[in-house]
C-alpha cells in the first residue's frame, strides 16, 4: 500500500501513485515551454491513447564499480523475469494474448493501413496496463477493430489464440473489469484477476480467512499474499507461487539470477537478506518473507538497493493477494544528503502531529529515507511506475523495525522535464495561484512526496489487541491509508519547521502544495475518469475524500471558496491557516479509524467523500482538459544492461544502454525473459 504516485493533478501530465504509489504534483508546470519543447524529444518515447511512454536518465552509472553494476545487471534480470506473473496475475490469458499480440507485431512493423493502426494501438495499451485491463481504471479495453480483421491477422502471422481468448477481447460482457470494490457484489467473482481459481466466493474466503487468522499473533504473516485460492475437492487451497510450485519456472529462473546478485552483494546485510529472499521464493514460507523484510529493512548501507517480490495488495479486490513488481535502485548521494533532514527529525514531526496522544508513537524507530535513480523497473512497476514508495508493508514489522522511504528521483526529473503548463494555467483560479505554482510546486512535490513517505506512512500506532487495517477497515484501509499519510505531510507543509531546517524557503511552498492538492482533489484527477463512472482507484478516492472533507467542513469559515466565472469552477482557498488545522482534524480522525479499527466511520467517509462524482463537473474537466492534449497517465521504457566480455570470457564491464522504443523493449522483453508461456 504504500507506492506514492503521481497524482496528476500536478504534473500536468502526468503523474501518478501506486501502491503507495505515490504520485507526482504539478511541478513540473513550472518549466518555460521553449525548455520543455527542447526536451520532449528526448524523453517522451510514445504517445497513444491516454498514455504517453518516456524515458529516464541514469546519472553516473559508469562511476559505480564493477562489482556494483553487476549487482545492478542481476538484481535487473531477476525482476525481469518475474514480468510474466504480472501478466498472468492480472488475468487468466493475458500471456495467451500477449504472446499473439507479440507475434503479429514482430512480422509487421511497418504496416500503414487504418486497421492495423487500430490494432497497433491496442496492443501497445495491453502492453502498458500488462494486460487486457487499463492499469489504473481496471477496465477492459475496447477493440476499435473487427473479430474479423483480427482473425485476419492471426491467420496471416501463423499466431494462434484459444476462442476463449479472442471472446475475452471482442465480448465487451466479459470480463469487464479487472477489479471491481463494490461491497454490494461478490468482488472475488465479479473480479476479472486470476487470484482465484474457478467457483471461489468472496463468502467463502473470508471465512476460510476468519478461521486462519490468530488475531492474537502479535507479529503475523500477511496472510494470502504469494499464492492463487483455488478449490481443490471442493476445498479452498491455497496454490502457492514458489520455485517447483505455480510460477515455478519464472521463480527458478529469478532465484538463479538473485544467486547471481549475491556473489556482488555490497555488504554483509544485503547479502543475508539477498539469501533470505531466495530462500522465501525458494519455499513460498510468509514466515521467511517476514524474516526477509526485517533484514532488507535494516540493510541501509549499500548504494544499489532494491525492491522485489508479491509485495502491493491493490491489484486484489479483498487487498490479500500481492502483483509481483520490482523497481532496482542506485542512490543519489547529493539529494538523499538534502532530504536527510526529513528523516532525521521524524520523532518531532511525531510529536507535532494533530492526532491523539494515545495514537502517537513514543519512539519512531528506523525511518530510512533516500533518494534513488531507478535502473530498472518491471511487473507492477512498470512501465507505469511509482515514484515513492514505503515498505515493508506488514505493520508490526513497520513498528518494530521501521521502514525504508525511497523517493525515484530520476523518474521525477523525467516527468518534471515532459510536462507543461497547461494544466495549471486551465485550472488555477487566479495569477497568483498560477505565479506560486510556477514557482514553489516543484519543490512543493517532492517535500509531499517525503513527508507522505517518511512521516506519513511510518507515523502513528494501532491500539493493543485491534487487528490489521487490512482486517479491520478491510476494502476501505488502502484508501484510508493513503489519506492519512496525504494528511501527514499536509499539514506540515506549512509548519515554519520546515523552512526552520531549511527544507523550504517560505511557507508559499505549502501554499503551493494546498492549491494543487485541492485543485487536484476536487477537479483535475477526474480527468482520469471515464465519465459516469465512480471513483474505485485508492488514490483518486483518498484525494478527493480528503478535499471534499475540507471544502464542507470549511464551508461556513469560507476556508474554500467555489468560484464559477464565464462557466467554469475554480477553488479558491481564502484561509490557508484554517485549512491547515482543517487537515490536521481529518488526520485525527482518520488515524483514530485506523488506530481503534473502525470500519463503520472508515467506510463512511470513504463513501460520503472519496466516491461519488459530480456528472456535470466531471464534464467539464473533461472538456477542459481536451485542447490540452495532455496525456492524463505516463510509464517509461527501461534501459537495458549488457555484460562486456574479455577474450576469455571474463567479465569486464556492464554496459548501460538507453535506447530502445516502447513496442521494440515489449517485443524484446517477450522475446528474452519469457518464461510461462
Ligand atoms: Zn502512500
């Protein structure tokens, strides 16, 4: 839960969030057009769709040692090859699918007619979304050409593809969504993913989990997180994704790069932790997985890290069972040495915070906090990608050991240096809204992106003898927890501390930041939505859970003005001290929820405020938006690595190579690290 992503209202274009994926804030709005204009060509790859494809930049990659860059090349290979689980984990025959879609496109590179541009362009959405499903939204996509063309196509390319698969495509009926949160229906069998097998109901599961679970255990497992529920002799089962088990070959051919990666490991810790983690894929045992997180937890020293493993919930209606995603790591020495200061006072900003005494950690233990360069990313992480995360994700480990913050700064950069002012300039109520976001909401995002990852996520405790969110708030504790650390950083982005250890250099910064969250939470993200449709995705529901919150409850102070003029709605705060104290009571209460387990509050708001879409507002950010010709999502294509060899076939060098296009890296990543299919 903990990926931070672009949120895009900020970014013009293109933020984003994840699993904790955090995401992006309008920063990038800031930059002169010319300079943007300059830039694109070098950073944004593809554009379809509602997606736009770039490319980011490793600094200093041939400053590492040897030894560091073939750690980074295994640790690079092992997430590479855990791409196909994604892929399957998603839905029962995306990889059927993928590897016809592969076929087609590989024989017909440059086909102009109209046809095969339609079909171009949905493969390269089912590449994005690593499926048939839209990645954010959940929903199928839809074919703009024929069953026929298709056929056509197959035919032609010798490709082949079950009937069930091209009925998946062409029958809008089926399989519609890849998620569905509707408390209402069975959302293990309205769920299109492939966590659970044939017959499964959601009834079932939670009993089957009701009777597992030891609510006494004061250090458990994440129940359910690596393995598919399926019914065995009429018995629920769990079929868990081990090397020998399902998933096995990709596992194998993982461990066998993570053994790679051990021999070059920087230190003792992040070796043991290395060796722990195979071990873990080695047996599926939740409980090594557990042992793992304590070490990965505590290796701090080394300066490639990495993240890898079933790790986010969110691709799971219930929030159980975990995508596979791996983002490789190098650290930026100058700016993790800038962002220290955040980390290094984390008990104060405990201490400060709005919630109740009995909610606060006495002692904040081990928050680590770096800024990395992302060299590689793949599963869920990729090509839409996070840029922050927070783990490990099991709370009492959290608690007791504390946890690793990464901000992706070169993904950062990237999105900075693509995205243009248009957003700001269409939805900013007034110049000065527009002069402050030019001027602060680059650093405005990145001091979000801290504070909701270091402080944020790692702040508060749960009461003695209340489960996990995820039991108690259950549907409800992504989004709940998301907004709470939104919360977090909310309201000590105008706290004079932060200009006192020189994080900011006037509280216009936090201005900045409350007008693009505000504007974000109650405008601009809905362009990301398909109009008549409610919010499910955890971060659009906590953003808009959390303005809305503000915008009523400040309404008789007029905390936030709504502002109609020649038609269209801006939000103008009036009152930035009020709105601080405003977030800091939502933040209470929604720590409260989480610390006392309260699901009937959890879900009211979550349904009072973070759901339901005004139509006719929706409609107009989507008009709006429009001539903007913005691209409301954003990936990346990865580099790839290359070991040099000597004439004796020693290794002497691993060379960085930052070129491929969109469908070429997906053809080429078909081709290389298939291992299911
Ligand atoms: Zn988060």
């Amino acid at each position: 839960m903990r990926k931070n992503i672009v949120p895009f209202s900020f970014l013009a274009l293109t933020l984003t969030l994840s699993a904790c994926k955090n995401e992006h804030s309008e920063q990038n709005n800031m930059k002169e057009t010319e300079e943007i204009a300059e830039n694109n060509s070098d950073i944004i790859v593809d554009r379809f769709a509602d997606i736009q494809v770039l490319r980011y930049d490793i600094k200093g990659f041939e400053n590492l040692s040897l030894n560091q860059k073939l750690l980074v090349y295994y640790l690079s290979e092992a997430g590479h090859y855990g791409r196909d689980i994604h892929y399957d984990q998603n839905f029962k025959y995306n990889l059927e699918i993928r590897k016809a879609f592969e076929t087609i496109v590989g024989n017909y590179k440059n086909e102009k007619n109209e046809d095969y541009q339609k079909f171009l362009t949905f493969a390269k959405q089912f590449w994005f979304a690593n499926g048939l499903h839209h990645h954010y939204g959940m929903d199928k996509f839809k074919p703009e050409f024929s069953k026929e063309y298709f056929q056509k196509l197959l035919k032609e390319n010798n490709a082949s593809l079950s009937n069930e698969a091209i009925e998946a495509i062409f029958n809008p009926s089926l399989y519609a969504k890849r998620k569905v949160k509707d408390s209402n229906k069975d959302m293990i069998a309205a769920s299109a993913n492939n966590f659970y097998g044939e017959g499964v109901t959601q009834k079932q599961v939670e009993e089957y989990y009701s009777k597992v679970i030891d609510k006494n255990d004061h250090e458990p497992i994440e129940y359910g997180l690596n393995s598919t529920m399926i019914l065995k002799d009429g018995k629920l089962a769990e079929d868990v994704w081990k090397s020998g088990g399902r998933y096995g070959k990709a596992m194998g051919k993982m461990i066998e790069n993570l053994k790679e990666a051990v021999k070059y490991a920087e230190n003792e810790p992040q070796k043991k932790a290395l060796l722990k983690l195979i071990d873990y894929f080695r047996t599926g045992d939740l409980k090594l997985w557990n042992e793992y997180n304590i070490l990965w937890t505590h290796a701090t020293e080394g300066d490639i890290d990495y993240i890898l493993g079933f790790i986010e919930v969110y691709g799971d209606a219930i929030g159980k069972r975990a995508t596979f995603e791996s983002v490789i790591e190098i650290n930026d020495f100058e700016a993790s040495k800038q962002m220290s200061v955040v980390a290094a006072n984390a008990q104060w900003f405990e201490d400060n915070s709005s919630i109740l005494p009995a909610h606060k950690k006495a002692k904040v233990t081990g928050v680590s906090y770096k800024v990395v360069q992302v060299a590689s990313e793949s599963g869920d992480c990729s090509p839409s990608t996070p840029i922050g995360v927070n783990l490990p994700n099991n709370e009492w480990i959290r608690e007791k050991h504390g946890s690793k913050s990464v901000s992706l700064g070169n993904i950062i950069t990237a999105y900075d240096k693509a995205s243009g002012p248009g957003m700001l300039n269409e939805f900013a109520h007034d110049e000065e809204e527009i002069e402050r976001g030019k001027k602060h909401a680059a650093l405005a995002g990145k001091l979000h992106t801290a504070l909701h990852e270091v402080i944020g996520h790692a702040s508060g405790q749960i009461n003695k003898g209340v489960g996990q969110p995820n039991e108690t708030l259950k549907n409800f504790a992504s989004t709940l927890e998301e907004a709470r650390a939104d919360l977090v950083a909310l309201y000590f982005l105008l706290d004079e501390k932060l200009v006192n250890i020189g994080l900011m250099p006037s509280l216009e910064v936090g201005k900045a930041e409350y007008d693009s969250y505000i504007r974000n939470g109650l405008l601009t993200q809905l362009q990301r939505l398909e109009l008549g449709n409610h919010l499910e995705e955890e971060h659009m529901q906590n953003r808009q859970l959390v303005a809305a919150w503000v915008f009523e409850k400040g309404q008789k102070d007029k905390v936030i003005e709504k502002v109609i003029k020649n038609g269209k709605i801006y939000y103008d705060i009036k009152d930035y001290n009020k709105l601080r104290v405003l977030f800091g009571e939502l933040l209470r209460e929604i720590q409260r929820i989480k610390s006392e387990g309260d699901y009937a509050a959890g879900k009211a708001l979550v349904e009072n405020y973070g759901t339901k879409v005004d139509k006719a507002t929706h409609e107009q950010v989507l008009q709006r938006v429009k001539p903007l010709n913005i691209a409301p999502y954003s990936g990346f294509v990865n580099p790839t690595y290359e070991l040099v060899k000597d004439a004796n076939g020693k290794i002497t060098d691993v060379k960085l190579i930052n070129k491929q296009g969109f469908v070429e890296q997906m053809l080429y990543y078909g081709k290389k690290y298939a291992t299911l299919i």
